[in-house]
C-alpha cells in the first residue's frame, strides 16, 4: 500500500506492508496523515539492517558521531515551531508545550553530541607486575527502541541520541498513535550522514513490530517506555534470551503538601503537576497527600483553579489544557471517574467530556476527595485525574506517599528546610521534587524510577551511558 510516509530500512525509504492514518485528537475531522507499517518481516530487515552496520558506526571516530547527532539537534532546534505544530496536531498537547518539547528534544541531541567527545575510560594498576589495566567504554551493538505516545519527540530523542552517540545502532519503532512525530525525526536523522543501516524507523503495532524486536537475537538492548503490563511481559522475553533490558513504565506520583506550605505555590503545583499535558505523563501528580490543618483551604483553592481550565483545541490560543490523546484514553478515564464515584470518592470538580467548536476527546480535569485504597488512588490512569488524600501529620504524608507499587518522582511543599531534607531522604523515588510539580524534568541529569515504575539503567545525561555501553577491562604486558 502507497503512502508518502514510509518506513526508513537501511538508508532507504520502504513502502510499508499496510498503512495506517494518524488521527487528531483536537479535530477528528482532520486527521495528520496516512503512514506506512511494517510488519515482523520488514522488521527483521531492519534489524538485519542494524545489525550489519553495526561494526562500521561503532568504529566511527567521536568527532563523527558529535558532527552528525549535532545536525539532528540544530535542524530540531531550527523547526521546532513546525515540529511542534506537528505533535500538537497529533497528539493533542497544547502549541507551547509542544514546542517546548520540539526543543527538548533538539537540546538532547546537542547534548549527546558533546557525549561523543567526552568518551572517556580509566586506567589502574596491575596487582602484577609489568602489567597495565585500561577500563574503557565500548556500544552493546543493535538497540530497539520503543517508545511511547505520550512525549512523541523527546522520549525517542533521549533514547536514539544516546544510542547513536555511544556508536550502537538503532531499530526505532514509535508507539502507534504517533507515527506522524516518528517519521518526522527519523526524516531528519536520515540527512544527518549516517551509513546506511545505522538507523532505521519501522512505524506499526506493538505485536508485529515491537514483538519482533524484542525476540530478535540480533537485538542486543532494548529501551522501553509504555504501560508497565507491556513492560513485564517483555522484560521476560527479553532477559530470557540474554538481551539488556532498560524499562520506564508507570507511575501514581504522590504531592505531599505540608500545612506550612506556600498554598498558593503548592496549588500551582498541583495544577501543572496532575493536568498540564492533559495529565498523560508518567511522572503526573495523581495522588495529592494535603495535611488536614491545611486541607480545607487547598481544596478550596485547587478546586477553583482546575474549575477555571481552559480546555481546548491543542492549537487554540490561550489553551491550558489540549484533549486527551486517544478515544481509547478518554474511555479509559472516564472509566476510572465512575469507579472512583463507585467507591465512594467525592468528584468535586470536572471529569466529563466537554464539547468544542471541533468533533475531539475533551474532558475537563476531574479533582476527587478520595481515601488512600480507592483504586483511583493506586492505580495509574495517565489522564488529568487527581485525588487528593488527606494526611494526619508529616509524617502521615509520608507514609501514604510511600504507600504505592510505583516509584518514579514524588514532590513535598514545604516553606521547612528541615522537612524538605527528611523527605528528600526518605521518599521511595528515582525523582523527588520540592516546592515543584512532580512532572517537569531537566534533560542532562538522570531521569528514572524505583520499585515497578523502571527497570535497569538510568536514562538521560551522561548516566545514559550506564545502557548504552558495556565495559571493556583490557591488560596489557609491555
Ligand atoms: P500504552 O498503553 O500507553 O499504549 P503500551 O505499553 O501498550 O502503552 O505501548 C508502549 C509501546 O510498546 C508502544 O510503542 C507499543 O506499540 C509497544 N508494544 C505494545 N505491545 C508490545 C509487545 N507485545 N511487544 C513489544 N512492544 C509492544
């Protein structure tokens, strides 16, 4: 089937098996585009592909690698209004957040560019004598990456960057709902001067493409984001046949605001932290643990300004917060709104669908008073859904916020620095924040998570290189 959006097979555009169209969840009326998908036949060529070109980028000098991963990030960097107009369209995040994200991921280009260069190893003495030890850094080989929906441009351009930075070689598969945000980095990657093979897009279904990739013996690491039901269920595909394995997976990330917090602050980061990106981000506050002194006034705040939300098209002017990415999504949180209303949770605010001037998947961010066993208290919605759960004491708070199989990113509020370090030590998280929303990350330090929210290395900044290289420790007999 013809589509002018086809898949990137060894330095050549491919027609795709079947094509699929990429809808916009602002406007279904109009949707991005139809996109080639590959099936596990033309998704072994790619890794066949990969895997052949493996030896040549790995022995690329650093100076190669920096000038090409440098391209990618200046040309992200000079589209990034059009980038991002794109993923507004087709995910559904509002026009700022979308450029915003477009030069995240130029940024993290540029900052694997200079990764290349800083390649560095160590040297030790022999317990021997006559003998010198090197400890040095080489690439695991072929990596597929599988991304998520969710940031369509910053999650593969912190895995490929990296990735092709250490001198691996990728097979990049986007997630279903965002083969538009795909194509257009892999287009640009494509120009950027690597040898053929060396990286390859290969759009489609997460059982054809992504199965293939992970029961591929030519597939050396594999990193993953998505649901953490996916994520099990590979990791023990992927562990069995002795592939390295690198998983972000969930969250239900707890904001604790302690009753001598900055309310106002606090409010805001409650806000921005549940819904901005319409709540579809793993490291989302969807549990807000408000000591009681402090409990009533918040609740009252937080209710106002969540009541006040524009919700709209992604590229409407003065948009706060875009439609959910999919219909599937949106059933899915207006799911968990009748199941928290079952349980007895208090829906104090939103959590219906909103009409727009244009057919989409709006609905208003949905703010419950809710116990800490309520399943919309534990369970991952990845929607603008919150709970806000109320805490005796501190150390109450902290308690409920460690009270969850997830551990990704946690926050406190607190005007106390004696607070902010006892929870800094004691949260069970990859991430905490204070005084910040939950969600909202810089994109040179590690990014990760504890217990099921992650699995394996860090990513990000220079930790990336912990997955994306093995360690060589050479001795030598002069
Ligand atoms: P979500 O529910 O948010 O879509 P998923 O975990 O299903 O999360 O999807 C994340 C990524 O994993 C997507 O690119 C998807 O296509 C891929 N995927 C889904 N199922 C599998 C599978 N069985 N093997 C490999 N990849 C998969």
């Amino acid at each position: 089937m013809q589509s002018s959006f086809r898949n990137y097979i060894n330095g050549r555009w491919e027609t795709g098996v079947t094509t699929a169209i990429s809808e916009n969840p602002s406007d279904l009326g109009s949707p991005v585009g139809e996109y080639a998908r590959a099936d596990a036949a033309q998704t072994d060529a790619a890794i066949r592909a990969a895997s052949q070109a493996s030896a040549a980028w790995a022995f690329t000098t650093p100076q190669r690698r920096a000038d090409v991963l440098d391209q990618i990030g200046s040309e992200i960097l000079a589209r990034k209004d059009e980038l991002g107009d794109l993923l507004a369209r087709e995910e559904g995040k509002t026009l700022a957040e979308s450029i915003g994200e477009a030069a995240r991921a130029g940024n993290i280009f540029k900052f694997f560019a200079g990764e290349a260069l800083r390649a560095t190893g160590e040297k030790f003495a022999s317990v021997r004598p006559g003998i010198e030890v090197d400890v040095t850094r080489e690439p695991i080989g072929v990596i597929g990456i599988i991304a998520p929906w969710n940031f369509p441009l910053a999650i593969p351009a912190w895995k490929i960057a990296p990735a092709l930075a250490y001198g691996n070689t990728v097979v990049f598969k986007p997630a279903e709902l965002v083969p538009a945000c795909g194509w257009a980095l892999s287009e640009i990657i494509s120009r950027a001067g690597l040898p053929a093979g060396a990286f390859n897009l290969v759009n489609g279904s997460g059982r054809q493409v992504g199965q293939a990739i992970v029961d591929s013996p030519l597939v050396d690491g594999i990193s993953f984001t998505g649901s953490q039901a996916t994520g099990a269920q590979l990791l023990k595909t992927a562990v069995e046949r002795g592939a390295k394995v690198q998983l972000e997976m969930g969250g239900k990330n707890p904001l604790v605001v302690l009753a001598d917090a900055d309310l106002d602050q606090a409010v805001e980061c409650a806000v921005q932290g549940a819904f901005f990106s319409t709540g579809q981000r793993c490291t989302a506050s969807s549990r807000l643990i408000v000591e009681s002194t402090a409990y009533d006034a918040f609740v009252a705040k937080l209710r106002e300004r969540t009541r006040a939300l524009k919700v709209g098209h992604a590229l409407g002017r003065g948009i706060e917060i875009g439609p959910v990415a999919s219909r599937a999504q949106l059933e899915q949180n207006l799911g968990y709104i009748e199941i928290g209303r079952h349980e007895g949770a208090e829906l104090v605010v939103g959590g219906a669908t909103v009409e727009c001037a244009t057919p989409g998947h709006y609905m208003a961010p949905a703010l419950f008073l809710g116990e800490p066993q309520h399943r919309i208290a534990r369970e991952e919605i990845f929607g603008p859904v919150a709970v806000v759960i109320r805490a005796d004491d501190a150390d109450h708070a902290l308690a409920l916020a460690n009270d969850t199989p997830y551990g990704l990113c946690a926050g406190v509020c607190t005007r106390s620095l004696k607070q902010a370090t006892h929870f800094k030590r004691h949260l069970q998280a990859g991430m905490v924040m204070v005084n910040l929303p939950t969600a909202g990350v810089d994109y040179h330090v590690p990014f990760g998570g504890r217990k099921a929210s992650s699995h394996g290395p860090r990513e990000q900044g220079r930790y990336a290189a912990e997955f994306y290289t093995t360690v060589k420790t050479a001795y030598t007999h002069a």
